[in-house]
C-alpha cells in the first residue's frame, strides 16, 4: 500500500481576475476551492491513475472537514488525526493584465507533543514491510524539522520505501535511513548546500549525487519551465518541459511527483515515469485543478535523455 503524509494541509482558494487594484471591490473572473496539501495532491493523482492509497495526516475544524469529504468521495481511504485549531486556507490569485500569480499562504494549525506521538504510533503499528510512504510538504505549528528524522527512522524500522518532498534542511539528516527517493526543486536542492545561485545541469548531478552518496537512492528534481530530472547512482536524466499558459502553479510538483511515483509502480521504466510526470504537471500548471491525464499533446513536444 501507498500512503501519503500531509503535516500541514489546506484548502486552496483560487482566483482568476483581470486586474487587481488596491482600495476599490475587485470583481474575479472565477474562482475554486481545491482541497490541497502537498500529500493530498499526491493521493489526488496517485487515484486519478487507478493506484489505491491512504491519505493521511494531522489537522482541524470544518476545513479538514471539507479535506477529507473531497478524499472520501474520490474513493481515497483517509486517516487524519485531528486538533482544535482549523486548518489553513490559501489563496492564489492570477491577474490576467499582469500576467501574474499571487500565492498567499497561511500557518498551519497548532499541533501539541501528544498529538505528534499519537501520529508516530498510527505509524509504527499500521505501515508494513514493502509499503511506501510519501511525505510531502511544511509542517503545522508545533511541528519542529526534526519530526520528519523521526519519521525516517521509524520507516527505516519496519523496512517501508520512503519518498520525501520537504524544503526542511532536515532533509539531510534523514539521509543515513536511506530514503527511496527525494523530490526538491532546484532552488530548495541548492538550498541543501547553502548555496544561492542558479544551477546548471552539471551542478545539479553534482548535488544531487552528493545526496546519493550520503545515502538516498534516487533525486527526483522539479526545475520549472525547465522541465525535471531524474539522478541516481548511474544515471542523471533530464526532460524538458512543453510550453504552456501557465493558469496556477499550485500542484504542478505534486503532480510530478505523484505521476513519477504511479508510473514507477506500474512498472514503466525511468525515462517514461519521467516523461509522463513533466507532461501532466505542466497539464496541472495549464489549468485550474489537477491534471485529467489527457497528456498526448505534450508527450511530443517532451524529450528525455540522459547526461553522462
């Protein structure tokens, strides 16, 4: 089985207007509310592609509601543990005169010691030998960076393949749990190593190695507009992305992380998992929601090779 981890969840408000002015009612042109969260989106795609999983997590009040509604009537079986606080609502606003997208992005929820325990154990007692766990994004208040050690270590235990999605630099110190697969972007893998520039394909095999050496399996890495790579110990592949309107940008790596990780467990090979998760995370980034997986008129225009 699958499970994914979503440690801060959130409701997505987002809007489309076409202009946006300070002081004066701005009429939008449309809007949706998106449940969201980094490991929901990736339970999201993970069903769309016929692959039962578990969304689970920690959260609060009438929006987690709303959350885990969305995730029971898509058939994902969800197990939340819940706090008094309400989690988060963001808002994402694209301007069309502008050409730009706004994100405003709330705290999580207060999460307490005793609840954070009581998540550790749902773990240790319902995860088996050869599941998968996928963590995915920022913690909730309370939630300190090296939760996700604990985390590791526990997966580690019980022999389940880990895949992590976290700009946390605490990251790093999962590393000798051996982790299945790590998905940074290029900013957050520079971020990694303290390191404030733009990374160029050789850079980027020279980090993520760096990863591998210290004991990750393999890097998936989002660059945007660039496209993604894929680096493990013998390999470093890079595709390109199509080019698209980009209408929001909010699940597009969630979207290639979950395709990667579904294409992967129904036995394509890198190079298709990879290519298959450009094309339908720029399909997400195209449109308001998440990809339909009607990706034909990208997978042309997408070329995957390898970099020795």
């Amino acid at each position: 089985m699958i499970y994914t981890i979503t440690l801060n969840p959130a409701i997505d408000l987002v809007i489309i207007t076409k202009k946006l002015e300070p002081n004066i009612v701005n009429r939008t042109e449309n809007f949706e509310l998106q449940p969201n969260g980094k490991g929901v989106n990736v339970s999201f795609i993970l069903k769309k592609m016929g692959i039962e999983n578990v969304a689970t997590g920690i959260g609060g009040g009438f929006t987690l509601d709303y959350i885990t509604a969305s995730l029971t009537e898509k058939g994902i079986s969800n197990n939340f543990l819940k706090v008094e606080e309400p989690t988060r609502i963001n808002v994402f606003t694209r301007v069309i005169d502008q050409n730009r997208e706004y994100k405003e992005v709330n705290p999580g929820p207060e999460v307490s010691e005793k609840v954070q325990e009581q998540f550790l154990k749902y773990l240790r007692t319902t995860l088996k030998e050869r599941d998968t766990l996928i963590i995915s994004g920022s913690f909730s208040r309370g939630i300190n960076q090296d939760y996700l050690v604990k985390i590791a270590k526990v997966m580690a235990d019980k022999k389940v393949k880990l895949v992590i999605d976290s700009s946390s630099k605490a990251v790093l110190d999962t590393l000798p749990y051996h982790p299945y697969l790590l998905k940074p972007n290029d900013q957050e893998l520079a971020s990694f190593f303290d390191l404030n520039e733009k990374l160029d394909q050789e850079k980027i095999i020279k980090l993520a190695r760096k990863l591998i050496d210290a004991g990750c399996k393999n890097v998936l890495v989002s660059l945007g507009d660039s496209g993604a790579a894929l680096i493990d110990k013998n390999h470093a592949y890079f595709g390109n992305a199509p080019k698209i309107s980009v209408i929001n940008t909010a699940g597009a790596g969630d979207t290639v992380l979950g395709t990667f990780i579904g294409k992967k467990e129904l036995g394509c090979n890198t190079i298709e998992a990879l290519k298959f998760a450009i094309a339908a995370g720029s399909d997400t980034a195209s449109r308001m929601g998440l990809t339909d997986f009607e990706l034909e008129k990208y997978l042309n225009e997408i070329h995957v090779s390898e970099v020795k």
